[in-house]
C-alpha cells in the first residue's frame, strides 16, 4: 500500500499503458471540467507528473449510497482514473475488498503513515442521539469513527447534503438527531460538495484540483466550491428567456410544458438554488431534471426537505432588479411589450401624417412653378 500510495498519477498511468501524448489529452480534458483556462493544462500536468497520490479515507454514515452511485459514473475524468490513479482510495467500506478487523486496521495504519496528509472524504452524517447508537460501524458509533478519523486529516469533502447539512435523516422532527460533518468537526477544513447526490463530474473535479494545487479550492460563505456552486442554476438554464418574458408552465403536460416554457410556477427552485446541474448536467452531459420537464427540488440547499411542497413556487423571487417577482413579471412584461407596440404604432401614424401632408403640401407649389416656368419661358 506505501509503494502504491508513493507513485505519482503519471507513473500509475505509464504502468497502465497509457501514452504521453493520451495523458496530455487528459489533463487537457481535466482542467476544461474544472472551469479553467486551457493553459492549465500544463500546470495539471506538472502537478500529476511529480506529485504523488492523495491517501483518500472515504466513510459511510446515515445516507442512501447516492453518492457514490454518482461518483462511479463520472464521465470527466472517469471515476476509474480517479480511484485508481489521481487518489489511493485506501478505505470505502462500500467497494473495499477486505472486512471486519482487516478493513479497519487500515485506519489506523493510514492515519498514523500519512498523518496531516491525507483527505477524509465523508458520505452521510453521524446521529447524535442515544450516544449515536443509530449508525454503527465496527461495533461503535459512526460518530466516534469519524471524530478519530478526521483528528489527523488534511481536509474533509463532505460529499452530498446528508453530510453537508443532513438531508433527510435530520428532517424535522429529527429523533436521530442526525447532524452535518462541520457540526461535529470544527477544527478541521472541511469542502461541501452538496447535492442529492452530486453532480459526479463535480465530485471527481473537487478531487481533481485539491491534487493539481495541493489547496482546496475557493469557497462560498457556504463552504461550497466556488466553480461549481457559484452560479444558480436558473442563470444558465436554457428555460431563462421564457422565464423574462413572462411564459410558464401552469400545471404539467399544459401547452406551456409542450412548448418547453419556465418551470418556475410549478415548484421549479432553480432561481434559489446554487448548483452546476444546467451547465455540467448529468449521465455524461446528457440532461438535467429541468430539460426532462421536471422543476427543480433544491437538492444542493440546505433545508430543502423542511421547505415545504416540491411543487408550491415561491412568490419572491426578484427579476430585472426590481421588486416584482415572477408571479407580476409576465403581466409586466406583457404590458412593456403593449405600452411598447403601441408607442411604435402611434409613432408611425404621426410620421405618417407628416410625410403626407409635407408631399400634400409639396405638389400645388410644384405645379404651380412649373406653370409659371412655362409662362416666364413662353415668347409670346
């Protein structure tokens, strides 16, 4: 395991039969699925070249396995070159080989060799009630796996929202007391990667770069990572423009769905949620619940369990700077458009009305000076 979690990502990519020139095209590929310049490839390169891998501790709390059923399917780099090759994925109780004592000697040996220097990456939350007997890993609480874990860890990736703010299990009214990783490790630098589950690209992206920089990327107030979690998704969906002039879907399978209009009075949170799913999208690009016809549920926000009816829109969502929401917009705009139509074919009219009466007025004097341009010319 020590030799292994020595080498570099490029060593491991050579002993695979990899070529220089594929790995090039990788980092290549690496730094667009991060948002950067294509300069950075290089930087990527260097970094994979001469840096060696990531001991990585993955563990399992309160959750429904979502995120690593994304996690495997990631498109952008694959999840196969990641585990295998960019990270040492040393323990994942979900695909590990090894069990019982076995397995959990690894963490003690990970924890000890690579002490400061390895990342704990976090699925799910610990429970905190009855001495957090309602998750139990090898015979103890989750919670006091995860508190002995992250003492010694370089950073924390809480992955999706069971870890970032408990989801689900901590949906009132909560006997679980099920709680967010960063309210039981404070002391610690600790990544949100939230999402029901995440975006895969965006999980092997968080990873991506952590290696490529060796620091952890920007942040919101949030915690969230900046490149991912730095827009809405309602400002890069291509709904938006139907959603400025004021045509929405107003109950599914109505004209409005058929002709693909704003989902937004149908529950659709996209105004209020910050998430990657209308840029990087899902299953290797391919949609995202919104281009499937479905609203947005807010799944990267925290909360979004306790928030009400997925289908129930909210009334104050602001546009063009305003105060006015949605529900007004479509009115307004409507009335812009009149008012605007109007003005345009008042204005025509009187333009109109003008140029007739200036060539009205034009053609008695051109005549006359005709006339008299004659008569003056006449020698008679």
């Amino acid at each position: 395991m020590s030799a292994s979690t020595s080498e570099t990502f490029y060593q491991v990519m050579r002993r695979q039969g990899i070529t220089r020139r594929s790995f090039l095209k990788f980092c290549g590929l690496t730094a667009t699925a991060l948002g950067l310049a294509p300069s950075f490839a290089g930087e990527i390169a260097h970094a994979m070249e001469t840096k060696p891998r990531i001991p990585v501790l993955w563990l399992h709390g309160l959750e429904c396995t979502c995120c690593s059923e994304s996690f495997i399917r990631s498109a952008h780099p694959l999840a196969s070159d990641v585990i295998l090759s960019m990270i040492s994925l040393d323990y994942d109780d979900l695909i590990m080989a090894s069990a019982g004592h076995q397995a959990e000697a690894i963490l003690t040996e990970i924890t000890e060799k690579y002490k400061d220097n390895y990342i704990l990456a976090v699925e799910g939350n610990p429970p905190l009630q009855q001495q957090g007997m309602s998750c139990i890993i090898g015979g103890r609480p989750f919670v006091e796996q995860l508190q002995e874990v992250a003492k010694d860890c370089k950073a924390v990736i809480s992955w999706g929202s069971c870890a970032s703010w408990g989801c689900v299990q901590a949906a009132r009214p909560n006997p679980t007391r099920a709680t967010p990783v960063d309210q039981v490790i404070r002391d610690k630098p600790i990544i949100k990667v939230p999402g029901c589950p995440p975006i895969a690209e965006v999980m092997t992206g968080v990873i991506a770069y952590m290696l490529t920089f060796d620091r952890i990327p920007a942040l919101d107030r949030q915690g969230r990572p900046l490149m991912f979690y730095g827009q809405r998704i309602h400002d890069k969906c291509y709904r938006r423009p139907h959603f400025d002039a004021g045509q929405f879907v107003e109950s599914f399978d109505d004209e409005g769905a058929r002709k693909g209009y704003c989902l937004y009075k149908v529950g659709c949170k996209g105004p209020t949620t910050y998430n990657a799913c209308s840029t990087v999208r899902w299953n290797n690009g391919v949609s995202f619940p919104i281009q499937s016809g479905h609203g947005c549920i807010g799944c990267s926000e925290d909360g979004f369990w306790d928030k009400g009816s997925f289908y129930q829109h909210t009334t104050d969502t602001h546009v063009f700077g305003i105060e006015a929401n949605a529900d007004k917009v479509g009115l307004g705009a409507a009335g812009l458009v009149g008012a605007a139509i109007g003005a345009h074919a008042a204005y025509s009219v009187v333009q109109r009305a003008k140029q007739h009466n200036v060539n009205a007025g034009d053609q008695p004097a051109n005549s006359n000076e005709q006339a008299d341009n004659g008569k003056a010319g006449d020698p008679s």
